[in-house]
C-alpha cells in the first residue's frame, strides 16, 4: 500500500508516457480507484495549483475518493512531530506565501500510521529532501521513489 506525493502523481499523470507504458498506467489507475495508492487532502491542492495540463485537473477532480483527510490518530502523530519541530524546514516565506499548506507533514503522518510506503518523484523537492529522508528513517516510514515504483509493480 502506498502513499503519493503531489510531485509523484504529476509526473503519473503530466510526464508518464502513457502510450509506451500502456500496463504500468493501467496497473497505476486501479491502484488508484482499489485504495492501494493513496494521497492526502493538501496533496490534491498542491497539485490542482501546481498542473501544467487541464486535464490533470479533471483527473484529480475525478478521482477525488484518493485524496484523504488525515484521522484523529494521524492528527495525534502530526501534533506530536510538531513539536518536536520536525517540519520547521518547511517554514519559509515562499511557501507561506503560496497559502497552501505543506502536504508533506500529513502524508508522512498517513503513512507511518497507516504503514504505507511514501513515494516520491527524486527531481522535485531537492531542498527539503535530506530532511524528509532523515524523518522517514526516524520513524521507521518506508520510502520509495516513483520509477522504482514503477519498476516494482510489474515484476
């Protein structure tokens, strides 16, 4: 079971060639519509104002049901990580300034609790990605990136 960032879902659905690689899309949207692939709330914001194509914006309004709110349990976890200053990297003014709330904390909290595998896409977040690492290891969150993703699912 896996859990999506925003960049992971944007290169799926923006930079995946879906015309060479027909069984890994196909493979991709039923984990979607079944549960297996997850993603969070803030997640779909951040990709609904991040898409460079209309219809990823069909696509992620259509496929709503994968974009969750964070539990009481998972809340717990955040408020926890929170003080423990975890995400205070992520506490910079231009992304303050975009009024989006970074959805980076909730889905390592999702994933933790419900023991999901964050996947990633490497090209993006270059900045914030030692810390993200480094809170994975912490916590015992399994990590992927989206081509090895890809790799695994048909093999």
């Amino acid at each position: 079971m896996y859990i999506f960032d925003h960049y992971a879902l944007l290169y799926m659905i923006e930079e995946f060639p879906r015309i060479i690689a027909q069984n890994h899309w196909k493979s991709f949207e039923c984990f979607c519509l079944d549960g297996t692939i997850i993603s969070q709330k803030e997640a779909q914001k951040s990709m609904d104002n991040t898409a460079k194509e209309p219809a990823s914006l069909d696509w992620s309004k259509n496929h709503a049901a994968l974009f969750l709110q964070i539990n009481g349990e998972e809340a717990q976890v955040l408020g926890e990580m929170m003080k423990k200053k975890e995400f205070d990297f992520f506490d910079k003014p231009q992304l303050v300034i975009r009024r989006t709330p970074e959805a980076i904390p909730f889905i390592l909290c999702m994933a933790k609790v419900q023991k999901r595998i964050y996947v990633y896409r490497k090209s993006t977040n270059l900045e914030f990605l030692p810390r993200i690492m480094k809170i994975c290891n912490q916590y015992g969150i399994a990590i992927m990136e989206t081509q090895e993703w890809l790799t695994k699912i048909n093999t």
